[in-house]
C-alpha cells in the first residue's frame, strides 16, 4: 500500500536554490536531500546507529545503484520508492537586499571590527548586498509538495517531516539559517514524543563522526530559541550573526595563523578565517560543517523566532589533545546565559 500527504511549504527566510544555470528556483533534489538527510535521525535509533546498517536501509527506500545482490542472487537496484512532485517550480526574484546596519566583530581587524551581518551568514551566495548566482527565493514564498510512500515506512516518514517542519532549512547556507522551511505540522515542545525519540545525550553523541541525533544533557534538549520575536526575517538574521560571533569569539586563538595543530575553535567548523590549520589532515581542502544550526519559524501575530540546535559528533579530522566534550560544553554554557538571549527548549522560567 502506498500512503500521500499534501503539504504546504513556507520560507520564513530567502532560500538560494539553484537549477543548472545556478539561478534561483524551487526544485525537489534539495527537498529530497533534505528528507534523506533528517529521515536517518529518524530511522537512526532503529538500526542502533549502525551506519551500515543505515545506508542499507536508506539506500532500499530512496534508491540506490550499489547495493550488492542478496542470498538469492537477486539484485537489490532499485529508484526511489518515495516520490514527490511540487506545485510549481517558479523562479526566484530577489536580487538583492538593503544592508542592514554593522554589527560588532571583535576580531574583523581590517573593517574596523564592524561587519553587514547578512554578508556574514551568507558569505559566498552574497557579495555586498548582490545574490551572486541570480535570485534568491523570497521569504514568504509558499509551494506545494505532494509526497507518496510505501505504508510499512509510514512512522520514519512521518517523523522525518515532523523533524523538518522544527529544523529544516534548504539551500546554500541553510546551517546559517537560510532557507528556513515550515510544513505547518506540530509546533516544537521538549516533550513532545517525536523529538524525544531523536535525543542522545551528548556524550554518546560524540562517539560517533556523524550527525544522527540532536543533542541532549542534564539541563535538556540542546535547543535553544530567542527570548524576543522579531517582525521580519532581516532582523532575526542579525540576531543570529550576533550570536554566532558571539558563541565562535568566546574561544580565543592562541596567536595567529596559520597554526601547526588545531585549536579548540577549529572544532567548531573550519576553515576559519585567517586561521588555518597547517596539520596533515587538514591542509587546505578540509571541511568541518557547523554542528550548531540555525532556523527561523513562525509564532504568533506574523512574528518571528529564532531557534538554534545542537547535532553533535565526533570531528572526523585529527583534533590531538583537545577535549570535544569540554569545547561543546563551553559553547552550550555560552548559550545557556541569559546575556545571550535565548531561552533552553523546555527550561522552566
């Protein structure tokens, strides 16, 4: 049997999603990335974490040409079992963005310790104020996406789009916020059954080099929204710079760069500017992806909120004698002071 639903897409921020020619329009590879990408927090406990166990799994639902044949000899190839069509794939028409007022960056030396808090979280698809590669699309912007899938997967499924109705987020610098998405299904509360099957205390977490759970400790899930609301997405987006180079600045470099060995704010995400890693595995082309995101979602009276989440795992590149544990640790204190704020998904008041 095959069970659908019909469900209503809305950004609360611009997305940058690109076709062949790199210009702005709505798409389903992204979508689908993004439901595989969530589907393996779901299914994740399932298969006790045993990532083998879950590309298997995954690779017979959504596709995969790399299976190897069975006892029987039969073939395991497969397209995709779950199939998706979107109401329109319009393009996108936002090309630009009025620069929001400078915001304190205590180490950016050379502009005056001041920096355009959008160029900030959307380096790379934003170059003072222009979307480089064409439109964005706008925040705003609602599409329609039918789904389809088989009905034995119907519980992984359901708690996929659930988790990416809390923290979905599409396209270029979506970790930074961009591109926030809402499917308009449950809001977002500690206790509600669908994320507490998705929490793993942190240090098991970092255990593992992969991201497949949200984070938990002895204060909660590691969520956090703002205290305020805000009437637009600009200003929601300079509250998240803010906080991002608040949370980053907090960990000091031990001189200048490039360094011989990694330091604690290179488990953070990497490359870092003006502070690379001269290390073996880390050269030039290493990557290390934010493991705290950001999203945008709506509350009441068309405001905004801003909400930030931690996906913790194991750094898959040589860290020496840097304690993971004690750096997040760090950082969730950071986010925990009621100077930053926000507030603990489920803290009391």
């Amino acid at each position: 049997m095959i069970q659908q639903k019909h469900l209503q897409l809305r950004l609360h921020s611009p997305a940058f999603l690109g076709d062949a020619h790199q210009s702005g329009v709505w798409r389903t590879p992204p979508i689908k990335a993004l439901l595989r990408e969530w589907w393996r927090v779901a299914a994740a406990p399932e298969s006790n974490y045993e990532y083998r166990l879950l590309r298997e799994t995954e690779g017979l639902l959504f596709g995969n040409a790399w299976l190897e044949k069975d006892a029987d000899q039969n073939s395991r190839y497969c397209k995709s079992k779950v199939r998706m069509a979107l109401e329109h794939w319009d393009e996108g028409k936002l090309r630009k963005h009025e620069p929001l007022g400078k915001i304190d960056h205590p180490e950016a030396e050379r502009a005056g310790r001041k920096v355009e808090p959008l160029n900030y979280l959307g380096y790379g698809p934003i170059d003072r104020g222009q979307f480089k590669n064409g439109a964005a699309l706008q925040a705003g912007e609602t599409n329609t996406l039918d789904l389809a899938w088989p009905a034995e997967d119907a519980n992984a499924i359901t708690q996929t789009l659930q988790l990416i109705d809390w923290f979905g987020t599409l396209g270029g610098r979506s970790r930074n916020g961009w591109g926030s998405l809402s499917l308009g299904l449950d809001p977002l509360t500690a206790d509600h059954a669908q994320l507490s099957a998705v929490l793993r205390e942190l240090k098991q977490c970092l255990k593992m080099d992969w991201p497949h759970a949200l984070g938990s400790d002895s204060n909660g899930p590691l969520v956090w929204e703002s205290v305020n609301t805000f009437s637009d997405w600009q200003s929601a987006m300079r509250f998240l710079a803010s906080t991002k180079i608040g949370f980053r600045t907090s960990l000091k470099f031990e001189g200048g760069g490039p360094h011989r060995k990694p330091q604690e704010r290179h488990v953070l995400a990497y490359p870092v500017t003006n502070h690379a890693v001269q290390a073996t595995d880390w050269g030039g082309n290493a990557r290390l992806a934010n493991q705290i995101r950001f999203k945008l979602f709506s509350v009441a009276d068309n405001k905004l909120k801003a909400r930030i989440y931690h996906t913790p795992h194991r750094s898959p590149l040589a860290i020496g004698n840097i304690d993971e544990l004690d750096v997040w640790q760090c950082i969730h204190r950071w986010l925990d002071d009621p100077q930053s704020k926000l507030s603990r998904l489920g803290a009391k008041p």
